[in-house]
C-alpha cells in the first residue's frame, strides 16, 4: 500500500514538472511574438537640443 501512495507521488511531481516545462516554453514562444520597442535615442537628444 505505501509502494502506491509513494508511486502516485512520484507521478504528481512528475505531472508538475512537465506543466512547468509547458508553461516556460509557451512564456518563452510569447516573448518571441512580441513586439520589440525600438529606442532612438539620437532623435530624442535632438529634438531635444533643438528646444534649447
């Protein structure tokens, strides 16, 4: 009976883990489809320069 208990345990880490996995590698394809902000600095220091 604790051979069950003790399998039944090791299944529901191992059912934890590979949600884990699922989730990091869909967190992982949701940072690639992302769009990536472009910083222009040089024409923020313009502008700003031009103001004076």
């Amino acid at each position: 009976m604790i051979a069950f208990y003790l399998s039944l345990a090791a299944l529901g880490a191992a059912g934890a883990a590979l949600i884990r996995e699922l989730a990091a590698a869909q967190a992982k394809q949701r940072a690639a489809l992302r769009p990536v902000r472009v910083q222009s600095a040089a024409r923020d220091s313009a502008r700003g320069a031009r103001r004076g």
